[in-house]
C-alpha cells in the first residue's frame, strides 16, 4: 500500500526543509516555531511508521528502492533503500526526535527556531545516513550530521561547550577521512558507488584488511570503543539534554550501523582475521569502563561511560560470530549474537536517552549534575523517582526491560564461543547494576539534602508524556522483542551467510 510512496524521501526532506521553514520563522514567533517543529517531528515519525507497516518483513531484500542519477560523470546516485537493519534505527530516529522537541519546549529560552531547526536538520540527515545505498551519499549525510551537531553543544551547551565541541568534531571527522579513502579506492576497483557492488567485490586479503583498518578509525570513533571514546563523556556533560539524547540514542549507533553496512561484508577475511583484536576491545570497554563509570561524580558523565560500556556489547555481538562458526559450522550462534548487538543499539537508544531526560529534568530545576548536591528526591519528586527507577532498573539489565534481552542474547551467543569471554561480557550485570543504582540511591533515597531538594516541584503533565512514552517502549520490547526480531532476522541471516563466505581467490 505504501510501497508507492518515495517514503524514504519524506523521511529525509520534510524534517531539513522543515528546519528550513523554522529558520525562516525566526525567534519572534517562538511559540509558532515550537508548534510547527512538534508537528513536522510527528509528521516525520507517522511516515516511519508508513514504512515499518509496509515492510515486507519475510525477505532480506532492500525495499522501498529509490534512485536517480545525482552525479553522472563519476557514477554517483542518489540511491536509497531499507531492508531490516537500517528500519529500526529509522523508527529510532523519528521517535527520539519527538521526544526532544517536547523536551526543549520550557527550557530553551534563546534562539529557539535554530535550536528547533537544528534538530529537524539533524533528523532528516541521521535518516539519510541509514537510508543511503551509495557510498558517497551516505558519507555527505554522515559528514553532514556533524554541521548540526556542532553547533547544538557549541551554542546551547556548558561552560566549556568550545572544547567539548572541537574535540568532537576533531575526532569524528578525521575518522571519516580515513573512510572516505577507503570508499575512493573500492571505486577505482569496482567502477561504482553503489554498495551492492562494493559487497560483491573480490578483494585481496592485505586490500581488505587496509579497508577495514580505513572503516574502524571512523565506526570505532562513532561508537565510540575503548581507546578513541574519550570525546563521548566531554560532549555529553557539554551538550544541552536534547544533545545528549541524540548523540546517546542515535549518533553513537551510526559506528555499529556502519560495520554492518561496510566493515563486515566488504571485508568479511579481514573481519575475521581482526575478530579476536575487536572482542578484546570490546571486552575492555564492557568491564573497564563499568569500573571508570563507578568512580563518577558527575550524573552525565557516569550515564555516558555507561554508554560507552553498553556499546561494547554491540561489537561483541557483531564479532563474536566468527569464533561460533569455526568451533560449530552453524550460523545459529552467530545470528543471536548479531541480533543481539541490534537490540542491544535500539535498547540503548531509549534507556540511555531516558537517563540524560531524568538528569535534565533535575538539571533544569536545581543547575547542578553533581551527585553530591542531590538526596531524598523522592520526597519531593515521587512520580519523577518511579520513572527514573524503572530506566535504572533497565540500564542494569533487569529481566523483563529492554536493556535484559540484547546483553542475554549477546552472553548466551558468547557461551558458544569460550566460556571466558562470556564470564567476562556478564560482569556488566554487575558494574552496571553498581553504579547505576549507587546513583539513584545517592541522588534519589535518604532524607532531604538541602533547602534547593526542598523546593523541587514533581513533573509536569509535558515531562510525564515523554517519560511515560519512553517506559512503555522499554517495557514492551523487554516482554515483547518479536516486533524487532522480526524484522531484523532475515536480514542479519543473509548478511551472515555473505560475510562467512570467502572473497579471495
């Protein structure tokens, strides 16, 4: 029914041209600006939502196809496609957008329509990021998201907004350079951009392992993993709260994306050959950075370590494949184990924007992120500590929420794989539990701390909306991940049955 439709294309250009229409509203219509951003935003997620309803979830065949020659002398197209990995960061995407908008309603007090208009941009370029089917488009809209990005923690974020912005943007970006070589060699050995061709390529073993190289100095920035992570925690404490839920709940899922989109089936012999490299990498971000989150005194920061933690996860499920396939010959293991990194990424995406959403509302009332400056907020604030007890409950991998079944299926796929790597990736039940509800009981239990926890006032009907649609997302895909599962399964099989199969001669 909607297969007619160039949805892909709405989901991209009408939140930029929206941005666009906002911008031109300018400030001195600020309540107007926020009523047409809300409705562009919804606009957006309904089309999403178009999408996943007439996704054919039976094939791994990329659908809603649209192409048209962009740049004809070097053969660049303006190709766009989903298939089951990319629809449910799409749906991400328009869904967290939502929720930022309705969270800048009350606090953003200057220059409204381009704080409003930056986000809408930022949103059609994240759905252009997943959607692209040519190389050269997705590393515009990859390079592009940096524009927006920057300048939300450079005009609205802290003190050292400066510093944590060039660092970000330093990092990011000379990553992508890397990508971008890579992307030009595979044209001079493919004649195309089209990433079909550049998964078919035959490649040589020293070829692909200096392609993979290319592609994790800018996926491993992203992501970001354990040694290339430290602009994450600056960039969060930085970033106003609608910043960090989307560089939490999207921009960090850009790095995993991307190995699954390039690393892995351009360079399957060379995956495999770095595939003990990325696990170790991996295991450290999971177990040493749960130990560096427990030492935070900063909310922010210790959410963003977290991150950081929970993302290791994501690779350990992606690699961890490998190791199954030689000892078994069965791809069942590796299948859980990729899907598990997927939900582990959508997971991620609503806990970890749920938690930056709590310690803004704490934020915007009392100024402070300190631990120290909070205790007994659930005198004050008992439907507020409810919700941030559920989304801390489901940051430490409680059974029964979201954040349980991507670290289960992930584990119970390492098991396949060495009984020590496992032991090592389910520490993570336990730091995480740690420092997440050492948190909560600090900030949240105990008797009133001072006269400033005294006078805070519960939330509001706007604050409830966007924690209650948060809570209901974390519980459902916890009891319920079939609808995720689902779509994402026969994808991630053919993908795996491409990436064990050897491209040298």
């Amino acid at each position: 029914m909607f297969a007619e439709l160039p949805l892909l294309s709405l989901l991209i250009w009408t939140p930029i041209l929206g941005g666009v229409w906002v911008l031109y509203a300018g400030d001195r219509q600020a309540l107007t600006v926020k009523y047409l951003t809300l409705a562009v935003s919804v606009v957006t997620f309904v089309f999403s939502v178009m999408l996943y309803a007439g996704f054919d979830t039976t094939t791994y065949t990329m659908q809603f196809i649209e192409r048209s020659s962009w740049i004809s002398t070097f053969d660049i197209y303006y190709h766009l496609g989903v298939d089951g990995i990319a629809l449910p960061l799409i749906l991400l995407t328009t869904f967290t957008t939502v929720l930022v908008v309705l969270a800048g309603w009350e606090v953003i007090e200057k220059r409204v329509a381009q704080y409003m208009a930056a986000f809408l941009i930022l949103e059609g370029l994240m759905n252009g990021t997943f959607a692209a089917m040519d190389a050269i488009l997705f590393y515009v809209y990859w390079e592009a998201m940096l524009i927006p990005m920057f300048l939300i923690i450079g005009v609205w974020g802290g003190s050292r907004r400066v510093y944590a912005t060039i660092k970000f943007f330093l990092y990011t970006f000379l990553g992508s350079v890397f990508m971008l070589v890579a992307f030009l060699y595979l044209y001079s050995q493919a004649g195309s951009f089209n990433i079909a061709d550049l998964h078919a390529l035959p490649l040589g073993l020293t070829a692909q392992k200096l392609i993979f190289i290319a592609f994790l100095l800018a996926f491993a920035v992203k992501i970001p993993m354990w040694p290339v992570h430290t602009w994450l925690p600056d960039a969060h404490v930085e970033a106003p709260t609608g910043g960090s839920v989307i560089l939490a709940a999207i921009l960090l899922k850009m790095g995993g994306y991307g190995f699954l989109r390039f690393s892995l089936p351009i360079t399957p012999d060379a995956s495999q050959a770095f595939a003990g490299f990325m696990i170790v990498l991996s295991l450290i971000a999971i177990a040493y950075i749960g130990f560096v989150a427990l030492v935070q005194h900063d909310m922010k920061k210790l959410i963003a370590y977290s991150s950081v933690s929970h993302m290791g996860f994501v690779t350990l499920g992606f690699f961890i494949g490998f190791s199954i396939y030689a000892t078994s010959n069965s791809l069942s293991g590796a299948v859980m184990g990729m899907e598990g990194g997927m939900v582990q990424m959508i997971s991620h995406g609503f806990i970890s924007g749920a938690l930056f959403l709590c310690v803004g509302v704490m934020y915007d009332r009392m100024h402070s992120r300190e631990i120290k400056d909070y205790g007994g907020v659930v005198n004050t604030m008992p439907r507020f500590a409810a919700f941030m007890m559920l989304f801390a409950l489901a940051n430490s991998g409680l059974p029964g929420t979201s954040g349980f079944v991507g670290e289960f299926l992930v584990i119970l796929s390492s098991f396949k794989a060495s009984f020590w790597i496992a032991f090592v990736a389910a520490t993570t039940l336990i730091l995480g539990a740690a420092y997440t509800l050492w948190m909560y009981k600090r900030v949240i239990f105990g008797d009133i701390a001072n006269e400033n926890v005294a006078e805070l006032k519960d939330i509001g009907s706007r604050e409830t909306v966007i924690l209650l649609m948060l809570a209901v997302a974390v519980l459902l895909f916890g009891i319920w991940p079939a609808p995720l599962l689902d779509v994402m399964h026969p994808t991630i099989e053919h993908l795996l049955e491409h990436v064990m199969q050897s491209k040298l001669g």
